[in-house]
C-alpha cells in the first residue's frame, strides 16, 4: 500500500504510518465519527447482502485499524446480522495500540435498531469482553428490552418512534464513547449523512463491475475535504473530512 496524495514518498506503509494518517490524536470534547464504506467501481454496495466480497486485505487493514482507534463501533442491526458481528477480541498488535494510545482494552459494539430486534442469545450479547449496547427507542417492546438488559446489554433510548442519531451519539459521550467507528449499512449511513454527524469518511472503492444501481452508494457527506489517498492492487481507500471537523486538541497525544 501507498500513499498517494499528499504524496510523501514511494515506501509502502507500515502500521505506524497508516496510524498516522487516520489517528485523530488529542482529548475530544465531542463525539467524532469516522465512516467507513467500501463500493465497487459501478457502485455496489454488497453482493448477496453482504459488503465482504468487495473487500480486499488492503481494506480490511484500514476497516482493523479504524476499530483499533475507536472507542466504540457504530453499526446497523442488518448490517450486524448479514456479516455475522460479536465481539471484538484482543490480539498483540491492537493490544499494543490501544494502551500505548491511552484507549480503553477494546471497543464496544453499539448496534442501532428501532425495535429493538437483537436476539438475547445473538453473539453481539453473548461473544464478547466488552458490554455491548443497542440503541432503540422507547416505543419498541418492553419484553425485548427487557431480555437484552438480562443478558448484560446496555440498552440506550434515542427517540421514540424513530431513532435520534445526535441523542444517540449523546448518550454514547455520556459513557465516555467519543471516538466513534460507524460501519454501516447503507440506511444508517444515509442517516448519519442526513444528519451531518459524519467528521471522516474512508471510503474504499474496489476494481469490480457489480451491476448494481449507484443512484446513493458513493454519495458523500456535504462539505467534506479530501485528506488522503492510498492505493494498492487497483484498490483505492480515499479519506474525506467534514469542513470544520478539525479536532482542538488541548493535551495532543504522542506522535507515533
């Protein structure tokens, strides 16, 4: 892999250099997204439902390390569901980050679902070192509720009949959740968009002809700011950045 604007030289980069380019270092006084999305080049999505097939290992590098640098992963109930979420478990290298960058062990899993439609017995409740947390409203059943608060679930209320994504990253900054990781799908991206809670989108656009229709999947938050681009085997990982997203570091963290 390669950083290709801002160009800085040929070498392939390492992981302390890939960390310098998406690390947002300081103490933040606000909740901060970062989007991740990947496409293929005629704007699919997925294929059969699922979003892996248009990965690559290069994508899959950035899609660790933006978990790796969150405090919490930000994900819709379908998108939990088709690609087979838990828990995210500790290895040596983001063991190593995460202390060395003053994070907590590992990530929470919040999965965003109006009704509440998570299973007690899912493996986001029952695979994981982390307490997860599902965001629902207060109309959805009180016996869902319920179950997931006995099965050790953090459940936050964002709304009633519709989901309030600035209450939700409220209540996510009340549990000192700020450095947040949003993984999709597409009708959650859609919102946050809407909603103009993206700061970062890292975006991966894949060599492959899917056939789908692209009228929204490489739609872009308003007022972004390319900030890097990276290539390797015909895959490239652009990253955008909101107009006055910037973060005000008054205690910066340690250069990597």
């Amino acid at each position: 892999m390669q950083q290709i604007w801002p160009f800085r030289s040929a070498h392939h980069l390492d992981d302390a250099d890939l960390e310098q380019i998406y690390l947002v270092s300081g103490d933040l006084s606000r909740p901060w997204v970062q989007a991740n999305m990947v496409t293929s080049i005629d704007g699919a999505i997925e294929v059969d439902g699922r979003s892996r097939p248009l990965s690559s290992p290069a994508d899959q590098r950035v899609f660790a390390l933006g978990r790796d640098l969150a405090d919490v992963i930000l994900v819709g109930r379908g998108t939990a569901i088709a690609e087979n979420y838990r828990g995210v478990h500790p290895n040596e290298v983001n063991a190593e980050r995460r202390r060395r960058l003053g994070l907590s062990p590992l990530p929470a899993i919040a999965v965003v679902s109006a009704r509440c439609k998570i299973a007690p017995d899912s493996p986001l409740v029952t695979q994981t070192e982390v307490q997860p947390i599902v965001v629902t409203t207060t109309t959805a059943p009180e016996q869902r509720v319920a179950a997931l608060r006995r099965a050790g679930a953090d459940v936050i209320m964002a709304g009633d009949h519709c989901l309030d994504l600035h209450a939700t990253l409220t209540e996510l900054a009340h549990r000192g959740l700020l450095r947040i990781d949003c993984e999709g799908g597409q009708q959650l991206l859609d919102a946050m968009l809407d909603a103009d809670l993206v700061d970062q989108l890292c975006l991966t656009i894949a060599p492959v002809l899917a056939g789908s229709n692209p009228s929204t999947a490489t739609r872009a938050p308003r007022h972004l700011t390319l900030t890097s681009v990276l290539h390797e085997a015909g895959h490239l990982m652009l990253q955008y950045r909101r107009r006055g997203g910037e973060v005000q570091a008054d205690h910066p963290r340690p250069a990597v």
